[in-house]
C-alpha cells in the first residue's frame, strides 16, 4: 500500500470552530489532492497542490483551504466549520497527475 | 459542473452475470480514464485503467470500453461475484490537467 496517511480518522467538531486535517505521505510524490465523499455525489475535489506551496482550487473550494509547505505534508483547513461540512474527506497522492492513491479518510461531523 | 458524469447509481446483479457502468466525460484534454473500487470504511483503490488511444483494456474478470468520438466509456465485469460488492467510481485524469475528476460512483451490488 501507498504510504499515505490521515488524521485524525475521526472528528467531532462544533458549528463555527477552525478544523484542520491533515495529509501526511511517504512516496516523494508530486501531487496531491483533496476530495470530499457525499452520498449521491460521489467524490468532489476541494483544492488539489502540484508542488510545495503550490495549490489550486477544486470544484467544492468554498470554506476550504489548503497549504503545502513540504513535499510530504498536505492540509485542509476549515475556517469556521458549517453542518453542510460533514462528510468523509479523503486525501490522494500521484506521481504522474493520473493514477492516485487514497488515503483511509477522515469522517467529520460537524454539530 | 459535473466533469464526468456516471450512472446508473445503483447496480442490482446476479452471481455470474455481467455489470456494466457507464461514464461520460467533457473535457477532451483528459488523458487517463481509470476505475477505482471502494469498500465500505475504505478509500478508493485503482482498479483498471485506459488511455484514449485504445479502445479495449481486458485484465481478468474486468473490462473497459473506450469511445473516444463519443467521449465515454464502461467498466464491465465478467462473471460478476459477490466479493465484487462495492463502489465503483470512473475518473478523468492526465493531459493538461492537474487535477483528477471522478464520478458520482455506482454501488454495486452482487446477489449469490
């Protein structure tokens, strides 16, 4: 398996709180995306990094962002967290811009 | 605006008969149209994939169809087996791109 790793796994958090989750890999790769997991809409990509400090925006972008200040640290910040923010959130890793690897996910609630 | 777009959303088949997702796609600048199976509490995995100058990829039981003129395709299952029992999501990916799109997936579900 891809040495890809979030955290936390598992999140609770409060309408209007700061959440952060993170992306960690072990594979040097250059790309690395964020996506969002909703019934019904399958996977939607929030902000996605070509690089270090290098990051764009997705389809789902509003509320999120994103740094990237080492190859192998990739987070997705909430502002100011909102209920339409629940999801599962998934981090993926490329080399090659086309076949990725998925991290386990993150499960957020948002009371 | 839904890059690639999937159906059905659900998929009901027997033991031993053939699935069929179908996938359709906009941006022509996409390069790579890979497949990936999920698993309840699992992220996605790579399943099969197919660049647009083929227009037929076989590994096993899987299949993929490409049409390139009417910028879709289909994953097909061969045989299908209840250990198939997952999500399915089509994606769109490479070219000029630096981003991955994916369907809105099909849970498939295989009956014994």
């Amino acid at each position: 398996d891809a040495g890809i790793t979030q955290s936390p796994r598992h999140k609770v958090t409060e309408t209007g709180t700061p959440v952060t989750l993170r992306c960690h890999q072990t594979e040097n790769h250059r790309y690395m995306y964020w996506y969002r997991q909703d019934p019904g809409h399958g996977l939607r990509l929030i902000h996605y990094s070509y690089g270090v400090k290098d990051t764009d925006k997705g389809e789902v972008s509003d509320g999120y962002s994103v740094s990237r200040s080492k190859t192998e640290d990739f987070l997705l910040t909430l502002e100011s967290a909102t209920s339409s923010q629940t999801s599962v959130y998934f981090c993926a890793i490329s080399g090659d811009r086309r076949s990725a690897f998925f991290g386990q996910g993150t499960r957020l609630t948002v009371v | 605006q839904q890059q690639v777009k999937q159906s059905p959303q659900s998929l009901i088949v027997q033991k031993g008969g053939i699935s069929i997702i179908n996938c359709a796609y906009e941006n022509t600048a996409f390069d790579y149209f890979p497949w990936y199976q999920q698993f309840p509490g699992k992220g996605p995995a790579l399943l099969i994939a197919i660049r647009p100058d083929v227009s037929e990829k076989k590994e096993g039981r899987f299949t993929i169809s490409f049409n390139k003129s009417a910028k879709q395709f289909s994953l097909h299952i061969m045989d299908s087996q209840p250990g198939d029992s997952a999500t399915y999501f089509c994606a769109a990916s490479g070219g000029g791109n630096n981003d991955m799109r994916f369907g809105a997936g099909t849970r498939l579900t295989v009956k014994p």
